[in-house]
C-alpha cells in the first residue's frame, strides 16, 4: 500500500513536467513579414498585434514561435501564402473580394478601420481655396493623386472622383506641391509620419475642411490550408479587443497621429468601397467611428 502510494505520488510530481515537455514539443511555428526599416510603424504595429493574439491563446494552443520574413512586398507577400512557402505565413492586406476568394482570413479589422478615414496633402498655395470643401459634390469638382495599383484609386473613382495616376509613390509629394492634381489623401495612421519625412524637401500642408470616410478593413490573411492557426489567431484577437489589450497597443502606435490631424473640426465625405460587396460585415463592430477618434471629449 505504502509503495502504490508511493507511485501515486511520483506521478503527481513529474505529470505537470510530462504536459510541459510535450507541449514545448508542439511548439508551433508562426512567419510574417518584418518590418524593413525601423520607423516602419505600421509594420511593426501589425508584428506587435499578431504577437499579442498568439501571446492570449498559448493556453488554449500551447506555446509559438514567429519568425520574421522580410523584403517581401505587398505583391511577393501573396505569393508566398498562395505557395505556402511558410509554415502558418500570415499577412496584412486591405480586404476584396477578390483576395477573399483566394486565402482565408481572420475577420477582425487589424487597425479598427482607421485607416479608412483619409485626409489630404495640398500645396500652400491652394490651403485656403481647398477648405472650401466639405461635401463628396465639391470635391468631385477637383483631382486627387493616386498611386498605380492603390485600392483607393478603384474607391475613389467608383464614387467619381477625378483621379491622377502616378507609378512612382514619391513623385506624388511633389507632383500636388507643384499643383499637378489638387489633394493627395493618407491614412490618418500615415500622414503625420509623411510630412515629417517630406517636409525639407516638399513644404506641403494639409487641409483641415474635411475628412474622407470609407470602409477599407485589414485582416491577417493566411493560405487556405491554415484553419487551425487561423482559429487561433481570431481567437487572441477577440480576446485581446475584449481584455483591452488590443485598441492600448493600437494607441500606442497611432494616437498621436490621430490626434494631428483633428478630426472633430473636419466634415465628413462618405464613400462606398466597391471591392467589398461579399464582405461579411460582422467586423463592423469593431471599426473604430469618428467619435472614437476624439480623445479630448
């Protein structure tokens, strides 16, 4: 009896060390792209949250690694999931349609839709003739800079809005500084870091009249044979909107840009967004409204 208990009690002790081994043996492996530069702050932000979902599901999944892929554009980036050249490759990217067809995604707007509020570059010479405008009817009547490829020139033209393609996305600073086209419009996570970058060589300024609005959610797209991870990834996200976690680290990279561009003194333009006609539109919940973006209320 002594010796049964004896073994009873062995067992009890080195079971946790057993569990722990073969979990530490099902590490799951995780790639996404890096960021390439330091100041890549969208980049980063989107490594950071990716992380943090894994971090809020090591319980139910048991421990990750994630490991960085980096000189990956936006276009090699689709390929690499369509090849599934890594091992559960997840990546960031503007949702259609079209995208949706080929690879499956975690539906929870990586940026709480923010990137879809858009204000714009002008040159100073046309600052005080472009605050004029505040409905989708007066801005139709001018051009905006795209860049060749942008999602946004597809949105922008769907709700006719004359546009100027340009291949180069550099030129587009000076081109609206030297009146080329009359706006060029950023993200509100994106423009504050632009104009610091740009701002000895092109003396651009923005207009404070309005902002654009339309949807244009991010998701973690991954390869279709990916479920599980996918699973995985939906879960932490919604664990860490719920805990919080999630919209701390979104302000910790962005409040300041969002703050700069004030949004409370803007009128707003509304658009629709052609490419996400088959969305579901569950995310919604999750997409941050103007009154989010005010911070001083």
């Amino acid at each position: 009896m002594a010796m049964r208990n004896t073994l009873v009690l062995i067992i009890l002790l080195i079971a946790p060390l057993v569990v722990q081994a073969e979990r530490q043996i099902h590490t799951t492996v995780f790639h996404t792209p890096s960021a390439e530069v330091e100041s890549d702050a969208r980049r980063i932000y989107t490594v950071e949250l990716l992380r943090l979902a894994l971090d809020k599901t090591v319980e139910d999944y048991g421990p990750y690694e994630l490991r960085l892929v980096s000189g990956l554009s936006v276009r090699r980036m689709q390929q690499v999931a369509q090849l599934n050249k890594y091992e559960n490759f997840f990546f960031k990217v503007s949702y259609t349609d079209q995208v949706a067809e080929q690879f499956t995604y975690a539906p929870f707007p990586i940026e709480f839709g923010i990137v879809g509020y858009r204000v714009c570059f002008v040159a100073p010479s046309f600052l005080q003739e472009s605050n004029q405008v505040i409905t989708l009817q007066q801005l139709q009547q001018h051009t905006v800079g795209q860049g060749l490829g942008w999602l946004d020139l597809d949105i922008l033209q769907a709700n006719e809005v004359p546009t100027v393609t340009v291949s180069q996305y550099l030129s587009l600073f000076p081109m609206v500084n030297k009146n080329r086209f009359d706006f060029l419009c950023r993200g509100i996570n994106e423009i504050k870091l632009e104009m610091e970058q740009f701002a000895q060589s092109e003396p651009l300024t923005l207009n404070t009249s309005f902002i654009i609005r339309y949807p244009l959610p991010r998701f973690f797209f991954t390869n279709n044979s990916n479920p599980m991870a996918t699973a995985r990834i939906n879960k932490g996200l919604h664990r860490a909107y719920t805990d919080g976690s999630a919209q701390a680290l979104m302000l910790s990279f962005y409040k300041e840009n969002i703050e700069f561009v004030d949004v409370k003194k803007r009128a707003i333009i509304p658009m629709t967004n052609p490419l996400i006609e088959n969305i579901d539109k569950s995310y919604e919940q999750y997409v941050w409204g103007i009154e989010d973006l005010v911070f001083d209320k």
